[in-house]
C-alpha cells in the first residue's frame, strides 16, 4: 500500500523511476524535460535509452547514484530517472508568431540559467501576467517545465510558450536579426531602467540566481539595464527583477 502511495506522488511530481517505465514513456512520446543515467553505467538497455532520448531532442545528464537515490520516491530507479515536462516546448517561431497573430511588438524573456524551479515558475506567471508572447530558458543548466515550475506558475505554463534552446548567445542574435532590442538585467548596468525604450519589440534578459548573466550572453545585449536601489540591498531575487522590468515595459506600451 505505502510502495503504491510512493509511485502515485512520483507520478503526480513528474518523476518517472526504472528501465521499463523510461522506455515506454519514449515509445509513448511523453514530454520529458531531462532524463538521469547512472554515471559510468555501460549497461546496453541504459546505452539504449540514451541514444533514444538524443533522437528525440531529450537532454540526457549523467549522474551518481546518490543523485539518483535522493531524487527516487520508489527507491527502485534501476540506474534512470526521468522528468516529464508538464506541456511540449515551444519553438522561438512559434512565439514570435504569437505576437504577429496580436499584432503587437514581440515581448518576450529569456532566462540565463534559472536553475531554480520556483523562480522560473514566478517569472514564467508573471510574463503571462504581463501579456508577455514567450519565455525562452537553455537546454543544460537550467530548470525546466517541471511539475514545481507549473505549479509555482499557477497554471501559466498552459497559456505562455515556453521554448529551449541548445544556446543563448545564437539565440540572441537571431532575435536580433528579426529586430529585437536585447535588454539586460545588471546591477552595473549603464542605462537606469526608466530610461530604457521598451516600447518596440524587446527581449529581457534575466541572469542566474547567484551569478546573473554568463560573460557572452552579456556581450549580446544592446542595453544593460540596472533597477533603482534605494535600501541597503544591491539586488532583487530573479523573479523579482522580472516583474520590476516586465511592468515597466507594460508601463511604457500602454
């Protein structure tokens, strides 16, 4: 009774434990958002769901086993773990597209290595509050649309696209090229944030938690861009600088 309880949460949290249960969820074409081997395991049906995992775009991380053990629920993950995503990814065009379809200039965030599933929760809730088009995270260190994420985002994840991308740097210079202006969070950012034109089609960049935006990233963008301290603190949590920003840019485009 208590092992099906065990299964039944691993299951509501998206987490899906052992050989068979991984295979049949890639046969079935189940959404995943990261899929966990056994680090140094050359066991062929683990060989097997990597390469299948790859074929399907899935990022394949490999992990000690005791990161596996602390992340099982069944305590039966036989050398694999994998997370489901919530909904499929979007692509880049796709939420461009969406802001053609309002006729709007495109909005969008992108985020710099979230590895925290609250924070990239918040900031994907408040984007779709902000009538941003999309969000755009990395493939590898970061979080990604997880059952903690669509909860934190209190059910935005169903309406704002969500897309990944193998790099940010390529990222923004497509945006670019489609005549997006590149807006980065700094604290030692020469352009004050009501300063800043967001009126036009615009990408906001928002770093890691502890580092902020990685050196070439950072090179991309057209404005960094700080927020106004007034108190002993020099920065606001990630979510927090997002929701500063994106409602200036609904300030400045209403």
């Amino acid at each position: 009774m208590r092992q099906q309880q065990r299964e039944r949460n691993s299951q509501a949290d998206g987490i899906i434990e052992g050989r068979n249960a991984v295979i049949e969820a890639l046969r079935a074409g189940t959404a995943m958002d990261k899929i966990y081997l056994a680090k140094g395991e050359t066991d062929a049906t683990l060989g097997h769901i990597a390469s299948t995992a790859r074929k399907q775009g899935i990022v394949v991380v490999e992990a000690d086993r005791r990161k596996l053990d602390a992340m099982s629920v069944t305590h039966s993950h036989q050398g694999v773990i994998a997370v489901a995503a919530v909904r499929e990814y979007a692509s880049v065009e796709d939420i461009l597209q969406a802001a053609r379809d309002k006729g709007e200039a495109p909005l969008m965030v992108v985020c710099d290595e979230l590895s925290d599933p609250h924070n990239l929760g918040a900031v994907i809730r408040t984007a779709e509050a902000a009538g941003a088009h999309g969000v755009i995270i990395p493939k590898r260190r970061s979080a990604g649309l997880t059952a903690i994420v669509a909860k934190t985002s209190a059910g935005a994840v169903s309406y704002l696209p969500v897309a990944r991308v193998a790099n940010l740097t390529a990222l923004l210079k497509q945006l670019k090229q489609e005549g997006l202006w590149v807006f980065g969070t700094a604290a030692d950012g020469t352009t004050s944030l009501y300063q800043a034109d967001f009126k036009g089609p615009a990408a906001i960049v928002i770093g890691s938690e502890g580092d902020g935006m990685s050196r070439l990233v950072r090179e991309q963008c057209d404005f960094l861009v700080s927020i106004p301290m007034r108190g002993q603190v020099n920065s606001l949590n990630a979510s927090a600088a997002a929701a500063v920003v994106l409602y200036e840019a609904v300030r400045q485009r209403s």
